[in-house]
C-alpha cells in the first residue's frame, strides 16, 4: 500500500499520489463479485443457465412454436421429432413449449417466495440479533416452531387454511423459508454487533436504525446472499413439489410440477412428458446450487483474498 | 495549551463515578468512585494498566458500557447536563458534537464495506443535517486537516485500502467531524508502531492548540503520556490512586504503584541493558469480582505496613501542588517520613 510512504514521510510534507490513491477495487460492488463467481468455471455456466431460463420466462410465450395449450388429437403422445423436439403429451401438447411457458410460473413463484423469506428473515434476525434479550426470545422461539415442521408438511397445511393455487403457493413457501433467512442473519448479527466499528458509530451520535441499516446490514450480506441463492433452488423444487401434489399452480396452465404429475401415468410409454420437466427443474435447481457455493467461496473473505491474490497475479 | 488550575471551568467533570457489571460469577467492580474533570484546551491523561477501569470509566459517561449487564451511579457534568442521567436519545445529540471518541485499533474501529467518505459524513448527516454535497466537502476539509494527502480520493477508499496510521488519521477525522468540546482518545496510539504513535500524538497536540478541545487521553503508555498531558491521573483497581501535573508526577512520584510504573520503564542505553534489569511490580492487578479489602494495591505493594492498609481505603489527599494543579495521592504510605512504618501518623487530611 503506498500509504505507507506516505506516513513515513510525516504529517506536514506528505507528498501527493493523486494516481495511486483509491485505485477501483475489481472486487467492489455487485459487479465485481461476479466478476470473482464466474472465475468458476462450473459458476459461468451456472450463471449462463439461469439467465438463459430468465429470458424464456421473460419470453415464454413467445419463444414456443406451439401454444401453452394448444391441444391436437392426431398427435397424441409423439415421441420426440423435429416437430416437436421434446415430443406431446397425452392431449397433443407440444412439451417443448410447455416447459419453456412453465419457466415463468417456476421462476416467480420461487423469486416471490424467497423475497418474502428474505425480507422478513431479514428483518426478524437483525432485529433479534441486534437487541437481543426477550425480543430476541420472542422472534426466535416463533422461528424455531416454524423451523420445527418439515417444510413442504408445513407448506401444505398453510395452503390447507388459505386454499389453493400460486399465489398462496408463494406465501406459503415464503413462511416456511422465513425462519432460516432469520437464523443465517441473526447469526451474523451477533457477532457484528461486538465490532468496534459498531460502537465507533455508536460514539458519534448515530442511532439503532441507522447502526442497523447502514453498519450491521451490508456486513451480514454474505450468508444472505448465499442463502437465498440456495434457497431459490428450493423454493423451486417446492413449488414443483406443491405443483405435484396439486396444490401450486393449477391446471392446464403449464407448471413443471403439474407436468411432472400429469405425465407420471405415462412414464412407461411415454418418457418424456415427464423426464424434460424435470430435466427443466434439475437444470434451475443445481444451476442456484452451484451459483450458491461460488457465492460461499467468493464472500469468504480468506478465500476472496487467495482469489485476490491470484489473479493480481496473471 | 497553558496549563490551566481544575477549578477554572471544567467542561467536562465526572463525580464520584462507579461502574458495577453484573457476571456470573458476581458483580465486577469495575470502576469505584473516581472524580476528575478536564477544562477546554487541557489534556488530561488517564492512565492504569488492563482492566484498571480506565477506559470503562469513560465509555460508561456516554452510554457506551451496556446497561445492564453494567450499573453506573456518580454524575458527569457536561454542557451543564449530567451525562449518567440522560436518556439515550439525549446522550446521542451529545456523542459528536459534545463528545467525539478515537478508538484503540484503527484496523477494526473502520467498517469494512462502507467508504472512508460515507463513514466520515455520518455524524454531520446525524447531527448537523448537512447535505451530501456540503457533507462532502467538509470531509475533505477533515481529511486535509488530519493530513491524508489526496483527500478527495480517498473519500472513496474503503478502509483495507489505508495503512493503520492513515485508518486512525480518518478515525481522528471522524471524531473531529461534529466539533467536539471533548475529544476522547481511548488508546489512540496502541496499536500503532511508535513512529506513527508519535505522528498521531503529535496531530492530536495540533488539532488541539488549533480548535481548543479538551482531550482526556487514555492510555497505559507513560512515554505518551509525558508528551502530551497537563495533568495526569493514575488508576489502579478502579480508583485513581495518584493524580497531578505531568512534571510533577514524573518528577516526585507519590503513590508505591506510579512509582513501580516509571520504575519498570526501560531506559535506552542504561547500564547493562539485559532484560532482567527491568523492574516489575510482583504480583498481578487485582480480580474485579474480588476485590481485596482496604486498598486495593495492599498485596503488591512492596511499602505497605500502616495498619488500615488491609482494612480501610486510603483517600486521595493532597500532597502538594505545582501551577495551581494539585497532586493528590491515595496512599497511607508517606515518602518523606522515614522507612519506618511505625512511625507513619495519620496522613488523611
């Protein structure tokens, strides 16, 4: 660090580097985190996946040749052709254009979801990690209850009181992934709340909200961000799961869950009404998990820096 | 920076101060019954070894000891408000602007992820409600004042990007961002290797003569301390056991325990030089949990022998004075009546 050279050559005549002054940190900010994910290989092409399945959910309807239920007798339950790439279902529907139409539902369910966690984890585990005492018993006992059911049991139930269908899909699955997102936060919140930094912004007069919003929250940021990316692999498979047992999104609108489902009873004739959904789900879900150990690996402040290092290197 | 007499308006006066912490094993007593206060453009040094209570002392005025597991009784008059009293909302419109603090460890006392900017405008933004552009400026201004070449730069620099010495010159920034009356330096140089101790000692000097603050410099460092204090006040146990003009400690050291601290400073070029010829007081300071019985410095204490030294605490009782600041010394011992403990008479005022 030139600083260095700076404090040696004492206070009054301490000579000015405007050039080397705050070089841009490649490892700051948003941008440069992926830019330390996708030294991944295994990340790059994870990160490519996803954004491949966010523009088909973008474009869905759109990109598929055929219609989401667009229904012809005459080809019933085609094996896999150039007309149909990933061949037809029980009723004629085109499979290919029905998993990339239930990219959409997928996706957003789970987006939802995991931002409802997120927030509200969030939320609950800086509060309770910051303060600590019987509002920290109180957050925490609830979240433990909730953490208490298995998860897709306690989705079900919720979706047993509030009925069926997407939306309460969402919800459910957003409550069920709450508790965690508090833990990983609170966790982190506990020790943060020791740092000196802490008390050094305590000591100039800042409040309670501004030390969490401003001083505790970007540095808990790690396991969050890991976290959800995790998360969204599950909340996928969730609402796939939901979807499955008929409780997610309901039919005929396309969802790999129900996909899943329908083509179950043809498994044996016709492998692949059911295999591409799932393919589909497969492909999102490892696609966040992988993305989610970069993630680990790349905040990690130890191995950031050995990443740092290496590449300064090149 | 003239020396001035206590009595001549202190703007920060603490009063029979205690800290009690509440932990499993009892309550700690952390800090019992210590007075001092300091006056606008003095120094005042407070010095003791770890755990001494000096640093709790001071944190406690502003709030920042948690209450619980902490109990603080004594008044702390500032600004005409006493500090213990005061509710958290009021105690936050005094750190800043009343009372601006520099930590130990400039290396943990930045946070990480924000910039040096976004750190040095928070109190400004907190307590003068400067915009960002006018917030911006200004810690330019601090960044120039405390010496960091480039100020505009390094407003975006995060803090791994700055050595120790630069990180404390921005903590020092930060602290004097509100124009505090009292600038509190907790082990400001500690941490720091000594060349960049004496830069920062020598800044903290410059600020002080420039903008008229009132520094209380905590430290365990005597070679800092004869530097840059007025007056000085040692701890021990929690209670200041000898207090007095910087000269004068140095010169005529009262208490057993000062004197076993300037004993077991190293001379440079001193005879012999070898490690063993390095006085240390035996023993180690004592449990806060379990306090010893009358003065608290009894067991190690190589001049003890009055009778109330196991049983009562000795009062700070003057012993002198030099320009108008009187040395006070909290010891039955007497170093002007002879070796004999015998012959030791009532040394309480």
């Amino acid at each position: 660090m030139t600083s260095t050279a700076d404090e040696t050559a004492g206070m009054g005549s301490a000579p000015v580097e405007a050039g080397t002054v705050a070089a841009p940190d490649d490892t700051a900010g948003l941008r440069g985190l992926l830019r330390v994910v996708v030294r991944n290989r295994l990340a790059a092409v994870a990160v490519v996946v996803l954004a491949l399945f966010v523009v088909v959910a973008v474009l869905g309807e759109r990109l598929a040749p055929y219609g989401r239920n667009e229904v012809s007798s005459e080809d019933k339950l085609q094996a896999p052709s150039l007309d149909h790439l990933f061949g037809t279902d029980q009723l004629g529907r085109d499979v290919f254009s029905r998993v990339l139409i239930g990219a959409e539902p997928s996706l957003r369910v789970g987006l939802v979801a995991v931002s409802i966690a997120l927030v509200g984890g969030v939320v609950f585990g800086l509060v309770a990690g910051f303060y600590r005492g019987w509002i920290d018993d109180l957050i925490m006992r609830v979240m433990d209850v909730l953490f208490a059911f298995p998860a897709i049991l306690l989705a079900i139930a919720i979706l047993a009181i509030r009925g069926r269908g997407s939306t309460n899909a969402m919800i459910a699955i957003g409550i069920v992934y709450t508790p965690i997102f508090a833990r990983v936060t609170r966790a982190s919140v506990l020790s943060v709340r020791e740092e000196v930094f802490v008390r050094a912004a305590r000591s100039i007069g800042a409040g309670d909200l501004r030390i969490m919003a401003r001083h505790v929250l970007p540095n808990v940021a790690a396991p969050v961000i890991v976290q959800t990316s995790v998360s969204l692999a599950f909340a996928i498979l969730s609402e796939a799961a939901l979807s499955f047992i008929g409780l997610g999104t309901q039919p005929p609108e396309p969802s790999w869950g129900r996909m899943l489902a329908d083509g179950r009873g043809f498994i044996q004739d016709a492998w692949w009404i059911a295999v591409f959904p799932g393919l589909a789900i497969f492909a999102v879900v490892f696609s966040f998990n992988v993305l989610g150990d970069a993630l680990r690996d790349a905040l990690d402040p130890r191995q950031r820096s050995a990443i740092e290092s290496a590449s300064a290197g090149q | 920076m003239a020396p001035s007499d206590q009595s001549v308006d202190p703007v920060l006066a603490v009063e029979d101060l205690t800290v009690r912490i509440a932990t499993r094993r009892g309550p700690a007593h952390v800090v019992n019954g210590v007075s001092w206060s300091v006056g606008a453009g003095e120094t005042l040094a407070v010095v003791g070894e770890s755990g001494s209570g000096k640093s709790v002392s001071v944190l406690s005025l502003l709030g920042l000891v948690p209450r619980p597991p902490a109990t603080v009784t004594g008044t702390a008059t500032f600004d005409g408000q006493d500090l213990i009293a005061l509710p958290e909302e009021a105690l936050q419109k005094v750190r800043g602007p009343g009372i601006g603090m520099v930590f130990q460890d400039p290396m943990t006392s930045l946070n990480p992820v924000l910039t040096v900017g976004r750190q040095l405008t928070e109190g400004m933004e907190v307590h003068l409600g400067y915009d960002r552009g006018r917030a911006q400026e200004r810690a330019v201004e601090l960044l120039d004042l405390v010496g960091i070449p480039s100020p505009r730069e390094r407003l975006r620099a995060y803090p791994h990007h700055l050595s120790g010495g630069m990180r404390q010159r921005v903590m020092i920034a930060i602290a004097l961002s509100c124009d505090p009356t009292v600038l509190v330096a907790d082990e400001a140089t500690t941490a720091l290797d000594v060349t960049i101790q004496a830069q920062i000692v020598e800044l903290i000097g410059d600020l002080q003569r420039e903008l008229g603050m009132a520094v209380v410099w905590i430290t365990h460092d005597l070679g800092v301390v004869a530097g840059i204090a007025d007056r000085v006040a040692v701890m021990y146990a929690g209670r200041i056991v000898e207090e007095a003009a910087v000269d004068a400690l140095y010169a005529s050291p009262q208490h057993p325990y000062t004197r076993g601290l300037l004993a077991s400073l190293p001379v440079l070029g001193a005879a012999g030089g070898r490690r063993s010829d390095l006085a240390v007081i035996p023993g180690l300071p004592p449990d806060p949990v379990h306090l010893p019985p009358g003065c608290p410095f009894h067991p190690r204490c190589p001049v003890r022998g009055d009778a109330r030294c196991a049983d009562q605490v000795p009062p700070l009782r003057p012993v002198g004075a030099t320009a108008g600041i009187p040395h006070r010394v909290a010891t039955f011992y007497d170093p002007d009546a002879t070796a004999d403990p015998a012959r030791i008479e009532d040394g309480s005022p």
